[in-house]
C-alpha cells in the first residue's frame, strides 16, 4: 500500500541555511504524525512546501501517487491538503461565524454571484462546527476580537471545515491556555478521527506528542533525525539531549525516563 | 429586516428624485448626472470591499461614452447603445483587469491611472478621429423607437438612470453578501487564506473588477446622452478621483452610500459654482476634508449614526 | 539608417539635451514624493500643486526683483528661498493639521485627505496667481546659451537647461543619498521607512520625523517647480499634469528609492522628449507605457526590493 503523502529528498535552502536537506518521508493514511525540533529546523518549511507555498529546489512530494509540486496552494488544497497556521489567519474584519462559512463555501463551490454566504445549510454546518470546538458562543466575534488561543482554535476549525484528507498544522496548541491545551486536542483528535482525517502537526509540548502522536519525526537542521512511535523515539539519548533538552521544563520533566 | 430598511429608503429616494427633478425642472439634468456618476461609484465600492483603490476609473466613463458618441448616428436607440456601451466597457475591464488585478493597494491605483490616462491622450491626441478636446456632440437618439424632444428626452434618460441604480443597487446588494463578495472583503485582509481555502483570490477580484468596469461603463453612457457632448476630460486622473472621492463621501458602508455621495456632490458642486464661481473645487475639498476628518463613514455613516442616537433615546 | 542620422541627428541631440533637463525637474519631484511615501506611507496627490506653487513663487518672486531694481544674479538664489519659503509655509500645516490626525485612518482615507488638498490648493493657486500665464524667463536668459556639439553639428542650447537644471538635481542625488546613509538624521528617516514601529521602540521620535521628511518632500517639490519655471510658463492645470508624471516615475523606480527614482526620471524624461520631436502624439503616453512595461516584467518597479536598499 504507499502512503497517502510521500516527500522524496526535499532540498531547500535559504542563503546558506538548509530548511530541508534531504528530507524523506512518508505519511501513513489515517495516522497522527507529529513533528518535533528546535526552531530553525526547518518544520515549518516542510508544511510550506506540502502545501505549495514554497518550492523545494530538489525532491518530489506525491498525494495519493499524484505529483503535487509546482501546484499552486489553491490546487493543492483542492486535491484534499488543508493547513492551519502558527500565526493564525482569520479574515479579520469578518465574524467567526462568516469565517467558518467562507471556509464551507470555498469547500462547496463554484458558486452563485447573488446566493447569500450564510443560507441556512452552511450557517448550521458552520455552527456545529464551531460547537464541537467550543466556540459557538464567539460566533458573531469579530475575527480580531478574538483571545490568541481562541484565534488558533478557529483557524484550526476553519481547515477542518474543508474537509480535508490530509490536515497539515502548524503547532495547534501554541497561544492555547495551558490548563485548556489537553481538552482542546482531546477535541480536536476525536473531530478528525470521526473524519478520517489523516493529520500532521509540528508541536513542541511533549505530553501532547505522547499522547495523541501514533508516529514522532524529529526534525534538525533540514534533516529528519529519528523516526518512529513516540514511545521508543522520545526515549532516545540523542533526542532528549538535542531535541527535549533544550525545551521547557515541564515538557522535558515529562518525557519518559 | 435591514435589507428591507434599505430597499425601503431606495424607493422613497427614488421617489424624492421624481419629487425634485418635476418641481425643479433644471435640477433633472443635475440629478441624472449624479445618478450616472453613483453608478460608478457603486463600482469603486465594490472594489473598496477588496481594499483596493482604483484611481483611473474614468477610463470606463469615458470609454462607455465615446462608444455612444460613436455608434448614435449610425444606432440612434438609447436602449440598444447602452447595453453596447456597458458590454464594450465590461470587455475593456476584463481586458484591463487581467492585467492589473495581479497588483495590490499603490501599484494597482497608479496602473489604473495610468491606462486612464493613455486613454485620455489617445482623445486628445488623434484630433481626426475624436476631435481632441473640441470632443464630439450628439444627436438626440430615440427612446424605444420614439423621437423625444426636451423635457421628454431628458425625463426618458433620468428615468432610465434610476431603474439602472435601482437595479444595479439590488444586484451588488445581493452579491456583496454572497460567498464571492465576502470574499473580495477576504482579500482585503487575508488574501493568502484565501488561496489556502482554495479560493482564485485573483479571479475574485477580476470579476469584481469587470463588474465595475460594466457599471462605470452604464455611467458613462448616461452622462453622454445627458449632456450630449463627450471630451477626454471624462478620462482625465481627476474624474477619476472625484469617483473615489464620492465614494468616501457617501460611505462605502451601503450600496445607497455612492448615490447619496454622488447627489450631495452633484448639488454641492452646482451651487458652489453658482456662489464662487472660481473656488467651487476648493469648497469641494474642504467637504470632503471634514468629511474625513469628522465622518469618517461618510454621509450613510453619519445618517446610521443619528439614526441610531434618536432610537436611543 | 545612416541616412536617418544624418537627417534627424540635430533632433536627437536636441531630444538628448531636453530630455536631460527635463529628468532633472521631473527627478526633484519624484523623489520628494518617494521621500514622503516612504516614511509616512501616504501618496501625496497634492505633491503636484506644489510643484506648482513652488514655481509659481518663484516666478512672482523673480518679476518683484526686476521691478526692484537689485542686481539681476539675485534672481539664482531667489530659485532656492522660493523653494524654501513654500516648503516651510505649506509642509508642516499640512503635517501636522491633516496627515498626523489621520494616521490611524485607512490608507485610502489618507490618500483622499491629500486628494481633498489637491482641490483646495489648485484652486488657491488660481485665485493668487489667476489663470492667465505666467512667465519669469530672467535666470534664463542671464546665463545665455552655449553651443553643445553634435557630430559635425552644434546646437545652441540654453545655459540654465544645459547646466543648472541637471547640475541641481545631481546635487541633490548626490546630496540625499549622502545624508540618508551617513547622518545621524537620514538614517532614522531609513529606520522609520523600514519599520516605523520599530523604530519607535528603539526610541526613535518618528512622529518629528516624519514632520521634517514632509516638510522636506514638500521643500523637494517646490525646487523642481522653481527651477523649471524659467523654461515654462506657468498657467492652472500644471500641477496636476506634474503629480501624475511623478507617479508614473516613482511606480516605475519602485517605492521608496532615490537611486531608482532618478533613473526613471531620466528614462520618462528622454522619453518624451524623444515623443515630442518625434511622435508628438505619444508625449502624453509614454511615462505611462514606460510604466507598465516596467511593472509587467518588474512587478516591484525597476529596483524595488532587491537592488540598492530602500531608504
């Protein structure tokens, strides 16, 4: 069976930084593959390219066997590759609620110049939606009247609206209270396995990693330095010293010993 | 309940129109004038939805109303050359727009300027053809086949102007709240979500723009069946300044916003001509400063805003 | 082809002469109006108008020092204080009154206030001035003319175009790119340009910055206007001729450059002197046309971003 993304000796770099020096990779259909590694290693990039926003020099990257690099992100999005940012990307000036909806409706079209945005259907998918990540009552919120960790969930819920195969996110629970981080993926994991959505996500916190991550990749310097379930990655000597060891406390207390 | 609030106020400001153009009968050109330029400017709304700023609109008057000029002696029906005039309009804006809809905020307004002004030499210059800035009179042209003269002729283009507001109105009324005019409002602040939802932002844009182009287009035709006599100057840079300028003064809160701008413009201007003759451009800007600096939501906005403090209380 | 130059080469030299002395006015304007978009992220449509004040200054300036009776090489310096006096008169108001209170404004908003100051100040220039020309030609015809040699030709050209107009705009090239890279002024007027918020965290006053970039631009734009208007006369409608031409050469040069900015005001400058002398129906047209072909293979302009740095 091949896998659903498939990145082949990825090579891209900026001046003379590596953000991916030969990256292999394959993601299975249906897992929760996490990345992890220090800032710089060059995840982010990673997601950039899978996505078509930014072209490796060298390399090959297949979805469901079909070559996706050189697409455009508005193609690749179509193919069934949706993303969420570190930075999140709200229409600012428009409610949650709308938001959500543009997400249904770019999901749905083509579409009718003079048929409203919010017609009954989209609004009620729109509001489950939100619902399911506890954010109906922020609906008629401005998307800059938004808290960082609420402006994340809906960024989050607005890639999951696309109904993807593959969800691409980059670090989902950054900006996220500490005390609501565990409920928020609780959430977020039962969504997109109700789904089958396949998902990828870059995250420093390593009690989310070991809990919800079936696989760990752990990125350095452009490379993928280990490979495996969380278990035997995340009890590495090498990982910890490189990886863990230089992340905050609670994260490195945590990891198994 | 508040489309309805606006439809409502619509139909009594087209009625008020009817009111002031049968009671002042030398206001009726003033009035169509206005009518014609809001049209426009509904266009340049549409485009401000998207955070752009298109300062060579008048390209499209002007373009729609040498078409007229053009075509009246061999098609003397209004009501087969202003569908020619917004058709060949709405192609020069796709034409234009597949090029300058890659361009964002200043690139994109001094692009537009700049084809305006290409335009408005290419009048001036090919004295043969256009006449330069003598421009080109027309004839009366009938009106569903009837020879109409004076008052008649201009009560059949007024009329014809406020059915085209009206229903121009309706139309970016409904696609404004539609999936693809929320987007253009997307593009103004999140451009590259859209592209990551999926959404050709740039094909967005584009048939924004050739709607515009299209609605300018049906301005431009009107203006010249109203004052029978084209020249460049309809595509000089500032015609097309004075289209932003009233969309600014209207609000760009409300499709009513760019026909009560261009009423308030029109009846500004006339009156500040009559009283100062050589300073009715300065009285205009000094409008349009307070405006800006005390109403920034334009004269819709100052309307909502009363509106509001008199429920209140 | 041979045969075209030895028609037409006294018109191409003639083209060349003009074209230089008219880059250097159109380059004083430009660049003040780069100056200002940079720093303060406004597109000042008003710049043209005073352009035009600028030159219409100097002109009045120049016939009361006729009538005085003074010596005549006044007229020179007299370029240089009308310049100023429109600089310092109209620039900080403007700042301060209009473009400060409306910073928080949309960008749109800001470009109509500048727009809304077009219409008043065109219409002032009308009331003080009239409409009727124009005209001081006396620092013109101090310095007389020269011949300018041209293959077997010469062509007797006017001192002031051939030398004063470029020689001014050259210093100031010269002169700006010094002050922005090596004073301690002209580097924070690049750190507000790179990042205004930044450069207010590092305790950059950016608010008197922009005051004084203003007040500069403005200063810029009233030069270009005094010194072109010994070769011009002066009647309404110049300054709005004037902004769109500097437009056209600041989207061409890409935002923020001086270096650019000259060399698009060269480029537009030659161009349509070649235009006039040669197409005269495409005067008009061709600092457009040179614009759009610009951005269709530069989409940034001609050295946005990647070459020189941005001031």
């Amino acid at each position: 069976m091949s896998a659903l993304l498939e990145a082949r000796g990825l090579r891209l770099a900026f001046g003379g930084v590596k953000a991916a020096d030969g990256i292999d990779l394959a993601v299975e259909e249906g897992e929760f593959l996490a990345i992890i590694g220090p800032n710089g290693a060059g995840k982010t990039t990673f997601i950039n390219m899978a996505t078509g926003y930014l072209r490796p020099q060298a390399g090959e990257i297949t979805f469901r066997g079909r070559r996706i690099l050189g697409l455009p992100p508005r193609r690749i999005v179509r193919l069934g590759i949706a993303r969420s940012f570190q930075l999140p990307q709200l229409f600012t000036e428009h409610t949650v609620l709308e938001n959500m909806a543009l997400a249904i409706a770019a999901r749905e079209g083509p579409w009718s110049p003079l048929a409203p945005l919010l017609r009954p259907a989209w609004r009620d998918e729109a509001m489950a939606l939100l619902d399911s990540f506890g954010l109906a009552p922020l609906a008629e919120r401005r998307g800059d009247a938004l808290n960082e960790g609420a402006r994340k969930l809906a960024d989050i819920a607005m890639a999951v609206a696309l109904k993807p195969r593959l969800l691409l996110m980059d670090e989902p629970t950054s900006g996220v209270a500490a005390a609501d981080k565990m409920a928020v993926v609780e959430t977020l994991a039962r969504v997109l396995r109700q789904s089958g959505v396949t998902a990828v996500f870059v995250e420093h916190d390593m009690e989310v990693v070991d809990r919800f991550a079936d696989r760990v990749a752990v990125w350095g310097q452009g490379r993928i330095m280990a490979l495996g379930p969380p278990q035997a990655v995340l009890a590495d000597p090498q990982v910890r010293r490189d990886v863990i060891g230089i992340l905050p406390e609670e994260a490195a207390g945590h990891a198994p010993a | 309940m508040k489309r309805h609030a606006e439809l409502l106020l619509a139909l009594l400001g087209v009625l008020a129109v009817v009111l002031v153009a049968w009671a002042v009968p030398w206001l009726r050109f003033v009035l169509t004038i206005a009518l014609a330029k809001g049209l426009a400017v509904l266009g340049i709304l549409l485009l401000l939805r998207a955070g752009q700023v298109s300062f060579g609109h008048a390209l499209f008057v002007a373009f729609a109303a040498y078409v007229v000029a053009f075509l009246a002696p061999l098609l003397p029906e209004t009501l087969l050359l202003l569908p020619v005039a917004a058709l060949g309009s709405a192609l020069l804006g796709l034409l234009v727009g597949l090029f300058v809809v890659r361009y964002r905020e200043i690139f994109f307004g001094m692009l537009n300027l700049a084809l305006s002004m290409v335009f408005y030499s290419v009048l001036e210059k090919f004295y043969a053809i256009t006449h330069g800035t003598d421009g080109i009179r027309l004839a009366p042209t009938r009106f569903a086949g009837m020879a109409l003269e004076g008052a008649a002729q201009g009560w059949s283009v007024l009329l014809l102007a406020l059915a085209l507001s009206l229903g121009f109105g309706v139309l970016v009324r409904l696609h404004l709240a539609s999936p693809m005019g929320q987007a253009l409002a997307g593009i103004k602040t999140r451009e590259p979500r859209l592209e990551f939802m999926g959404v050709p932002a740039r094909r967005v844009l584009l048939s924004a723009y050739v709607l515009s182009a299209c609605m300018a287009g049906c301005g431009g035709a009107l203006i010249a069946m109203t004052t029978r006599h084209v020249t460049p100057a309809l595509a000089y840079w500032t015609a097309s300044g004075e289209l932003v300028f009233i969309a600014i003064l209207g609000g760009a809160g409300s499709v009513l916003g760019p026909f009560l701008g261009a009423l308030a413009y029109e009846l500004t201007r006339v009156y500040a001509a009559a009283l100062v003759a050589d300073a009715w451009q300065m009285i205009l800007g000094t409008v349009l400063l307070l405006v800006i600096l005390f109403a920034p939501g334009g004269l819709w906005g100052m309307g909502r805003a009363l509106f509001a403090r008199r429920r209140a209380a | 082809m041979a045969d075209w130059l030895a028609q037409n080469g006294l018109l191409l030299g003639l083209a060349t002469l003009d074209g230089l002395s008219n880059a250097a006015a159109i380059f004083m304007v430009a660049v003040g109006l780069n100056l200002v978009f940079g720093v303060l992220r406004v597109l000042n449509v008003a710049h043209g108008s005073l352009y035009a004040i600028g030159g219409y200054t100097a002109a009045s300036l120049g016939l009361l020092l006729a009538a005085s009776g003074l010596p005549d090489w006044l007229a020179f310096p007299l370029l240089l204080v009308a310049a100023l006096l429109v600089g310092a008169v109209l620039g900080p108001p403007i700042e301060k009154l209009l473009l400060r209170r409306t910073r928080q404004h949309e960008p749109v908003l800001q470009l109509l206030i500048t727009f809304a100051l077009f219409m008043i100040l065109e219409d002032l220039q009308k009331l003080v001035w009239g409409v009727q020309p124009v005209v001081n030609d006396t620092p013109l015809r101090l310095l007389g003319t020269v011949d300018v040699p041209f293959g077997a030709d010469v062509i007797p050209f006017t001192t002031y175009q051939l030398f004063v107009l470029p020689g001014v705009a050259l210093v100031t090239l010269v002169g700006l790119a010094w002050f922005l890279r090596r004073t301690l002024a002209g580097r924070m007027i690049v750190a507000v340009t790179a990042d205004a918020e930044a450069a207010r965290a590092m305790g950059i006053d950016a608010g008197r910055v922009m005051l004084l970039t203003f007040t500069a631009g403005a200063a810029l734009a009233a030069l270009g206007g005094a010194l072109a208007s010994p070769t011009v006369s002066l009647v309404p409608g110049v300054g709005a001729q004037t902004i769109v031409l500097s437009f056209a050469v600041v989207a061409t040069a890409g935002l923020g450059q001086v270096e650019g900015a000259a060399l698009a005001a060269l480029l537009i400058g030659l161009g349509r002197a070649f235009a006039v002398y040669f197409e005269p129906e495409l005067e008009v047209v061709i600092p457009y046309l040179i614009m759009v072909v610009v951005l269709l293979v530069r989409p940034q302009g001609l050295f946005g971003v990647v070459e020189t740095r941005r001031i």
